[in-house]
C-alpha cells in the first residue's frame, strides 16, 4: 500500500496549562480540529491521542496531538526544545505545520465512509 501525508496549517497562540509544571500547548482551530476528528477519529489510539509530525520554523518533530472535548479541539504540546529552539513562550502566535502520514487505501476508505454518513438525514 503506498503511504502519504495529509498537511494541515494553521496559527494559534500558545498557552500555558495550569498547575505545576504545567505544559504550553497550542491549541488547533475548532473548525480544523472538527474535520481532522472526522477524518481520523478512527486512528486515535487512548484518550483521543492521534501520532503526527509537527514543524514550528525550522523545527520539526514527531509528536502527537490530543483532541480535547472541553475545548472542542484537538491540542499539540510543546516540548522544551522546540519552545527553546524557535523562541516560543505562553502568548507567543506561531505558524504551525502538521502531517499525518496514512495509508492511501484505507484513507479512501474512511473518507468514503465519513462523507456518506454526513449526508444521513
């Protein structure tokens, strides 16, 4: 099966989570997250975890994203080292980069599935 990636883009602003220690995170568009989740809900794995590959200026780095049902969104964090290495801090609007590599087949298949139960009254 041949693989590929799906690209998304956006800027948002990075916050802080609250509590000790807590992480910064970006949190992604509600309308990106809605069709991400539509797309690829069948591919998160525990409490909505979804593997991607994200890339902050020159920075790219294997992570995931973490889809939130109080926001309604899904949330990429921040490791120290991108945070470090591009300037990032809490209030900070970076443009981001995001890809989840698929198989081609079986996204068709989803893709399929997903716009036929849309279309249900």
């Amino acid at each position: 099966m041949a693989r590929k990636t799906k690209i998304y883009r956006f800027q948002a602003g990075v916050w802080k989570y609250p509590g000790k220690g807590g992480w910064l995170f970006v949190s992604l568009p509600q309308v990106l997250s809605k069709s991400i989740r539509n797309d690829w809900k069948d591919s998160e794995q525990g409490w909505g975890r979804l593997k991607a590959q994200a890339t902050i200026g020159k920075t790219c780095w294997q992570t995931a994203i973490w889809f939130d049902t109080k926001a309604n969104a899904y949330l990429l964090p921040l490791k120290s080292t991108v945070r470090k290495q591009e300037g990032l801090k809490e209030g900070s609007r970076p443009k981001v980069v995001l890809e989840i590599e698929y198989e081609a087949d079986i996204f068709q298949s989803w893709s399929k599935r997903v716009r036929s139960q849309q279309k249900k009254p």
